[in-house]
C-alpha cells in the first residue's frame, strides 16, 4: 500500500510517514484529507459558531516579535476595559444570537488574580447564557508566577469564578527551536509549559483548543513535531480525563507592521492547505478541524474545506490580535459565512463551543438579496 492510500484509509501515521506528505501532489493530498474527514465527521455538514473576540487589556510583559497588539504600561494606548464596557460588547453579542465570548488580553504584570476573578463572576450574573472561554497558557502562567498558585490551581480557581474553556493561544509552533528563537518570543513559555497548563485544564474539565502558526521559517518536519506533541497530549487526555481538545486550527504567520518582518519567510496559501490536509490526516485523534477566514481570506478558507476542514470558523464580531498584524478580513456577519459554505456545496449549521448543533439556518431566506436603498440624495448626473 503505498503512503497516500495509507494515509487516506484514517490509519494512524508515524512522524515520518507524515513528513512524506510533503513530496505528495497538493490536490492529490486534499483528495486524501478529504476522504479522512469523511470518515470522521458528517460530509454534508460545514458548522459555524456566532461568536465575540473581547481583548480585555493590551498590556503584556512578553513581547513577542509577531505581535503588534501588545503595548507596555507606560504607552499611552495601552487600556484595561472595564466591565461595563466588556457587558457593552456582549450585549451585542447576545443580540445577534451569540453564545460565547473569546476573551484573552496580555501577561498583565499588575492585575491582581481577584480583577479576573471578578470580572468571570461579573460576566456569569450579567450574561448567563454566554460560555466564557478566557485567557490563554501564557496568560495562566503569568498568574500563577504572581499569585504564587500552580498553573491548576489558578485554573481551578477561575473555574470556580465561572471560566468554561481555555482557549489554545500562544500554540503557534510546539518546537521550542523555533518559539525560542531571538527573532521570534525567546521570553515565551515553552513547549512543555504550553502542554502542562492545557493538561491541568482538560483534567479539570474545561474546553481546550489546539492552535497551529506557520511561516517562521520552520522546517516540514518541525511541523509535524508541533502536531506530535498535539497529537500525543490528546492519546493522554482522552484516556485519563474523557476529553481532550475539541478542535485543531492552524494559519499562516502574519507579518505586516510587527518587529519580524523580513525576518522570517512566512507562508503563503500552498502551504497553508498543505498544513491543513496534513493536520487532517495526522492528528486523528482530533475531531474538528477548523478552517481559517481571518487570516486566509474566504476564497482560501473555502477552499479547506476541501482539504479536511469541516468547520468555517466563527463570526469574531471583533477581533484585534492578528488583525494588528496584518490579517486583512475582519469580522464578519453571520450571512456571509453561511453564504460561504453554501457555495463550497455544504449544509451550514450553527453550533456551539462543544460542536452541538444550536440552530439550521433558513439559507433561502438569509440569502435572499437585500432590499434596495435608494440614496438619501439624488446622484448628480
């Protein structure tokens, strides 16, 4: 049998046989990935979530070169949010039919633990129905070392406070090679770290995410290294604790404006949906696989469906992170997701954080052109 028939059948696959896939034609790859998810989640199904970005601060002590997010205390744009002004954002959301909040922000180097603490419980008694999915390993870390608490403890804590999942933040790229460069985020926490805090969350129960970058100059097999530790924390959590990370998503390294650019090479499409496929096929203990718009543009995010992805991704009503680093689709309607997955010749569905389905939209109706509005003057002929 040779290495694509292999990898098309859903075996498992060793860090060598995936490392192959590289030489493997791309549209002879996607035929491969597209079979594996096929076999794994329902193959007329594209999901969707409605979803809210909330960066409660931008202040971070780490400084990681592909960030252009972060500000330090003393610059005069950096902010902490107050919680009105985080309940602002998610009444919105809660209009829309919205039903979680991504909320991350910097290594603060003064809130104090109780400000997270009580702005979870503020977030539970003013927006019961939103699932809260806070903060990242960097961030878990960052309260640990100034509270003095374990990474488990803290997550315990804020587990009581009303956290429900632990997104995969600061993943990017699980090879410390390639995360401790000097170009890169040699202050970040490691590999091992990033692992042992998402093991102390999935222990406790909560939602976790694995996250993928690609673009900083590593080479295929480091990728398939930063999958192997992915891979390997999911055999773990899955057998110890029933569950494990709910989806995979990776994208391509954004560089416009922020300290690493020209420093590394990046990663165009090509690579992307190699990536994706490749994920696919790897990483089959993982479930999910979510397609990247933000970063990618619709076109391409389309496009991965056809390579293993069977998830569009969320409507991010707001998003600061990556887009301050030169991503250019910003947030978009519910509408133009689901238009999105209609044209790539799939049944969209909205779901929730733990891939429930929520809701079947009415696609003739929410695609119905809109009205015409006439303007407010009449055009100067």
């Amino acid at each position: 049998m040779d290495l694509l028939t292999h990898a098309a059948s859903g075996a498992r696959l060793t860090p060598d046989q995936a490392a192959g896939l590289q030489h493997v034609p791309l549209f002879a790859l996607a035929s491969a990935a597209d079979a594996v998810r096929r076999q794994r989640t329902d193959p007329n199904v594209v999901t969707y979530l409605i979803d809210r970005n909330v960066n409660y601060s931008n202040v971070c002590t780490i400084g990681c070169a592909f960030c252009g997010f972060y500000r330090t205390r003393r610059q005069e744009d950096s902010y902490v949010l107050s919680f009105e002004e985080i309940s602002e954002k998610l009444h919105e959301l809660e209009s829309v039919g919205g039903t979680r909040v991504l909320m991350q922000g910097g290594v603060h180097p003064t809130l104090p633990f109780s400000w997270y603490q009580e702005l979870l419980q503020h977030i539970k008694k003013t927006h019961p129905a939103l699932r809260v999915e806070a903060f990242s390993p960097e961030e878990i870390k960052g309260m640990a070392k100034l509270t003095g608490m374990t990474t488990h403890e803290v997550l315990a804590e804020l587990q009581a406070a009303g956290l429900d999942g632990l997104p995969g933040g600061g993943g990017e790229m699980l090879v410390d090679e390639v995360r401790h460069a000097k170009h890169v985020s040699p202050a970040r926490i490691s590999s091992d770290e990033w692992i042992d805090v998402m093991d102390d969350a999935q222990a406790l129960g909560l939602y976790t995410t694995a996250t993928m970058v690609i673009g900083f100059g590593e080479t295929f097999e480091q990728r398939i290294a930063s999958m192997k530790r992915i891979r390997d924390q999911q055999d773990k959590a899955l057998a110890q604790y029933g569950n494990g990370f709910s989806a995979f998503i990776s994208w391509t390294l954004q560089t416009t404006g922020v300290r690493i650019h020209g420093k590394v090479p990046g990663a165009g499409a090509h690579e992307y949906l190699q990536n994706v496929a490749t994920g696919r096929l790897f990483l089959d203990n993982v479930v999910n696989h979510q397609a990247s718009w933000p970063t990618m543009g619709y076109k391409v995010a389309q496009t991965a469906l056809s390579f293993g992805a069977n998830d569009f991704g969320s409507t991010m009503l707001e998003e600061n992170v990556v887009s301050q680093a030169g991503a250019k689709h910003r947030a978009t309607p519910e509408r133009e997701i689901v238009r999105q997955i209609v044209e790539a010749g799939y049944q969209p569905k909205q779901r929730g954080s733990l891939y429930e389905i929520v809701n079947v939209p009415d696609v003739d109706v929410m695609l119905e052109p809109l009205p015409f509005e006439a303007p407010a003057e009449p055009l100067a002929l």
